[in-house]
C-alpha cells in the first residue's frame, strides 16, 4: 500500500512538473469565413473569365463540400460571416420557417456556422425579419455596436461571445459600419443608435483581453475601416472583414492586426490558420479558395434543400416579362437609359408630376433581348417600397441646382431643363419643363420615389426629408407592370438636365 502511495505521489509530482508546459504549448486553429453572399446560394458564371462558355461559380454545396473537406483534416476550425446573407436572389422574397430570406439561415444552419455579424442588407427588409433570421440560425450574432434608444440590442444580437476551440478561449465581437443609416432604409433603420466602432472596439478588447487568447472582430464596415480601426485599437489579433466586397488573397496586416476578407456572392472560402502561444499570434497563413462548380458533388440533405429551392425559383420567376430593344446600360455617373426607364416606371406608377430613382439601386446591366422576371429582379433586388411626397416649383429649382454643383447618383424622369453657368459661377436656367410645361414656383407638385431615397432626400436632392406617402407597391412591382404593358422596351439617354452655351 506504501509503495502504492508512493507511485501516486510521484506520478502526481510529475505531472504538475509538466502541467505548465503542456499548456503552454503551441495551439492552432482554422478560421473559415465568408462575407457578402448577397443571397447567392446557387452557383453563378464566372463573368471574370474570357473563356466561352464562363464556367460556373459558388453556392451553398461547393461551400459546404469545401468546409466539410477542411473539417475531415483539421480537428479544430471555426466557420464566420462577417454580413449581408440577405439581397441578391428571390430566395430572399419567399417566406421559410417564418422569415422571408429564412431559408439561407436554415441552410447556414445546416453548414455550421459559429458566428455572424450583421450587415447593412440584412436590415433590408425589416427589423423583426433579421430577428427572425437570426433565431432561424441558432448561431450568435455579434454586433456590439447596434443598439436601441436605451442601449440595449434590438435585434437579438449579442456584444460578443467566448467560445473554446483547441484549448483556446476565443472571443468574438462584431461591428457595423459607421455609415449604417446611409446604407439602409429609415423604415428599417428606426430607433436604431450605431456607437462608435473604434471606441466600442477597444472598450471590449478591455474587457476580454485577459479572459482571453485570442481576440477577432468581425466587421462590416469595409476594408478601409477595418485598417482604421487597427491603426487605433489596441490589443485586438484579427479583423475578418465585410461590405467592400474587397478579395484580399493575402492577409493585410496594420499594426500586427491580421485583416481578411473574400470579395462577394459565395466565390470564395477564406481560410486563416492561426498557431497561438500564450495570447500572441506565433504565425499565421491566410488564402482564398474559389468555390468552383463541380455538378457530381454527392447528394447530402442540404443539395436536397438547395435543389428543391432552386426549382421554385426558376418556376416562378423564369416568366419572360417582355423583350428590351436597347441594352440597359446602368452607369455610375450621370443619366442612364435605365434610370431614365425606372424613373419613368415609378412616376406612372404613382400618378406622379416627376419620379426619382437612385443610380445604386440599380444592380445589373441587361443586354437587348427577352427580360424575364429574374432579370429585372437582379436590376432590383432590394424591397424599397415606392412613395410620393410634395415639392414645390420652388424646391424642384433647388433640386436642380443642387444637381448641378453635386452630381448626385439619381436620375430624374418628368424634367427637363437646360441649363448654363455665368461668368461669376451662378447658374441661370434656361428652360424648366415638368412633363412639358413650365415650371411654377408656387405651385405644389407630387413627385414619387422610392421609400430609400425618399428618407435620404438631404444627400440625393438637396432638400429636407418630406413626408412621404406609400403607394402600396413596390419599385420592382411598378417596373414590372410597365415592362410588361409595353411587351417591347426601349429606352435611351434623353439629355434631361443639360448645359447650354
């Protein structure tokens, strides 16, 4: 018994001898993550490549296959989204375990997801649908600086999470970009408060650094930001990016913190191996892998789910709408003959003196040929509502010279006025036309828009936020029945507003 005793104590001694050691070893994680999948959850060609026909691209079972293939030989990964699930495909139209959109989440779900933070998209359709959403996942949401009036998290979304992987304590927080209410609808964005992203940042790294091994942000504020907000926090290891859509093929490391980000729409996994060592990162090795298309992937339940979706999808939204006998040609600067033909839609629509549509609500050019219904939605994949508000003679003239000076990205429909600039740099208007007659400073005029551009009429025309009036339609709805009461569409470049000598 003696000599039992003995070997216990000794082999105890030994034990705490090497305790210290063991736990100070080396640990190693992989960290997954996606970002802007913009609701792609089939594969798309690869409009990149010169070659004909473009291979295909992305998707929810390439993700998955190529997750499942890194889990089969790393025992420790994590898989992160840094935001915009939402907005892209007409998966987001249809309702799913209660949520319209919901079936991505179910899906993710099924993928196995960790974590996510929220982007500015998934607010697109309102707030009690994203908090739907993130019920529907069953992973965390982190945000921690999204909050209500009286600081608390609207949307069932957390500060941040500490999880274990690999002997590791792991903690996670998210942020939304400082431009937040630039971004998405005042109908989804009321009584939300956005707190500084740096400061509240370095306020968790405060709280979480000695509880801790390793500290990851993920952002959804664009790859500018993330590097601003690395340049001013400290005590922060890793930044996994969203928003700017930005494929860094390598790591971008500011002031020791590692920044990734994979581009959009499912085209790529990112992989990020860390090998951690008492709170510091000892190396670390980041790549992107393109998600290509392979159609013999094995049949798993999610391939099933995607399948049936997929099909749904392409019932009802492969009608052909009607034949475009110009190309739709959005642009970035100035008119286009496709706002030029959305403006017009809203404006009939609504019964309207004059329309307004913002250029980057436009997502897609079309070339001449049939349109079907999927195509328009891909022009307008965001669920804005279509409004009217008044504007005086006198306002519309101040539009226009706001116009002008600034060049917003909006394009106009029911206008036309030409326009030259003096000698001493003030404008003098030659002409001011509301559907060919001529302006009256007095009268009272109803223009319509959508209800995005309607809350955001400061920045794109230069006047205080009017009261709007729904229409009870969408912008898509109001395009749709007009594409389709002219069977052929033509639009050009009508030279609205235009500057005379």
């Amino acid at each position: 018994m003696k000599r039992f005793l003995m070997f216990i104590s000794a082999w105890c001694l030994l034990a705490a001898c090497f305790t210290p050691i063991l736990i100070g070893q080396p640990r190693t994680i992989t960290i997954l993550h996606t970002n802007d999948m913009h609701a792609d959850f089939i594969p798309h060609e690869a409009f990149w490549v010169k070659n004909t026909p473009k291979p295909l691209v992305g998707g929810f079972n390439e993700l998955n296959y190529e997750i499942d293939s890194i889990r089969h030989v790393k025992p420790a990964v994590l898989l992160i989204d840094a935001g915009d699930v939402m907005t892209g495909n007409p998966i987001t139209e249809y309702s799913y375990e209660g949520a319209e959109g919901g079936a991505l989440f179910a899906m993710m779900r099924m993928i196995g997801y960790n974590v996510w933070t929220i982007g500015n998209h998934d607010f697109d359709i309102s707030q009690a649908n994203l908090r739907k959403l993130i019920q529907i996942g069953g992973f965390p949401a982190v945000s921690a600086n999204i909050v209500d009036t009286a600081g608390k998290f609207p949307v069932g979304n957390e500060e941040y999470i500490i999880l274990e992987k690999a002997g590791l304590r792991i903690g996670i927080f998210g942020l939304m970009s400082k431009d937040f209410f630039t971004l998405v609808s005042k109908k989804s964005s009321g009584g939300i408060v956005i707190l500084s992203p740096v400061a509240t940042a370095q306020s968790i790294i405060d709280k979480l650094r000695s509880r801790t091994d390793l500290l990851i942000a993920v952002t959804h504020e664009g790859v500018e930001d993330d590097s601003v907000l690395a340049e001013n926090v400290t005590g922060l290891d890793v930044i996994i990016g969203g928003h700017s859509h930005t494929r860094l093929k390598m790591p971008k490391i500011i002031k020791g913190v590692i920044i990734v980000q994979t581009g959009s729409n499912c085209e790529n996994l990112g992989e990020l191996t860390l090998t951690v060592e008492k709170h510091r990162i000892l190396s670390h090795e980041g790549k992107l892998l393109p998600l290509w298309y392979h159609p013999d992937r094995p049949k798993t339940a999610l391939s099933h789910l995607v399948d049936s979706l997929k099909g749904k999808i392409d019932t009802d939204y492969a009608e052909i709408i009607g034949t475009l006998k110009s190309a739709w040609v959005i642009g970035r600067g100035g008119e286009s003959n496709a706002g030029n033909f959305i403006a017009d839609a809203q404006r009939e629509a609504a019964g309207a003196d004059i329309g307004f549509m913002n250029t980057h609500g436009m997502r897609k050019n079309l070339s001449v040929g049939a349109i079907t219904k999927r195509d328009l939605f891909e022009v307008l994949p965001f669920r804005n509502e279509l409004v009217t508000f008044p504007m005086t003679g006198a306002a519309i003239t101040r539009f226009l010279q706001y116009y002008i000076k600034n060049r917003p990205a909006v394009q106009t429909s029911g206008l036309q006025a030409e326009w030259k600039m003096k000698p001493d740099n003030t404008i003098e208007f030659v002409k001011i036309l509301v559907n060919g007659r001529p302006l009256v400073d007095a009268k009272i005029y109803t223009a319509a828009a959508s209800d995005y551009l309607a809350g955001d009429a400061e920045m794109y025309l230069g006047i205080d936020k009017p009261v709007p009036v729904s229409v009870n339609k969408t912008v898509f709805a109001a395009v749709e029945q007009k594409v389709r009461a002219l069977k052929e569409v033509h639009a050009g470049i009508e030279h609205r507003i235009q500057e005379v000598k």
